[in-house]
C-alpha cells in the first residue's frame, strides 16, 4: 500500500472529481454502464479505470473501510490467536475468519477486516503480522 494524502481538490486535476462523480452515478443506478457514466461527466473510459479505485472523497475513504487478508499458519496452538491480537492492537475489527484444515502442518486462513476505527497503515499490519512465529505469506487481498 501506498501513503494516502488529504488535500485541497483545487490542486488536483479536474478528472479526478469526474471519475468520483461517474463512480456515483453507477453506484446510485442512474447510469447502467461505465460507457455512460463516463460520458455523463466528460472523461475517457481509460481515465475512468485508471483512478477509479485511487481516488475517493474523505467520507468514502474513511469510513466503512474493509480489508481481507490471506496468511499460512503453522498448525500449532495459539498461532491464530496472537495473529487476532496483533490486528485488535490496531482497532482493526475482525468481520470474518475462513480457515482450511491443515494440509502438511500449514493452514490457509482469510480474514475481512472492518477498518472504521483502525489505527496505523496496512503495510504495518501486515508487517507485525508477518512477525508473529509461525505465520508467512501474509497479504493483502483487497481493500475498499
């Protein structure tokens, strides 16, 4: 993950409001299709896809926020634990756990986090994460 900004839009170009505009036009069902909203508001699909998922307004962005994560673990007592107690020191919520049976010692786990009151940076926690014995290939799935 990259570091996230709060600045004045005055300072940003004009298409990064358009895209956030075409992305309420499909989210509240007044357009069908990204062709129309796109033309709606004056911007190229291409521009459409490309900031799409960059740009946000502060309450979009901030609030509501979820995560998923996909970790191994070792199957060994309380791994899983201190991995749920490294995400609760960051205010992260756990909103589900998907965990496979072990297959030779090593477990898949999927975990959606609710990010409203996480404090800190994803990178952090899945570095804190990645510290915990027994966990690897700690990462980030998707985030909205």
């Amino acid at each position: 993950m990259e570091k996230y900004y709060i600045v004045d839009s005055s300072i940003l170009p004009e298409s990064f409001d358009k895209v956030i505009q075409a992305r309420q036009l499909l989210e509240s069902g007044k357009v069908k299709q990204v062709s129309e909203a796109v033309k709606v508001v004056g911007i190229s699909r291409g521009t459409f896809y490309k900031y799409k998922d960059l740009v946000f307004l502060p309450e979009e962005n901030m609030m509501d926020r979820k995560a998923v994560i996909s970790l191994m673990l070792e199957n060994q007592r309380g791994i899983l634990s201190k991995v749920l107690t490294t995400i609760s020191e960051t205010s992260a919520s756990v909103l589900t756990i998907n965990q496979n049976i072990p297959i030779h010692n090593i477990a898949s786990i999927v975990i959606s986090l609710d990010l409203s009151h996480f404090t800190g940076t994803i990178d952090n926690l899945l570095g804190k994460i990645r510290q915990v014995d027994g966990a690897s290939n700690v990462q980030l799935v998707s985030i909205e």
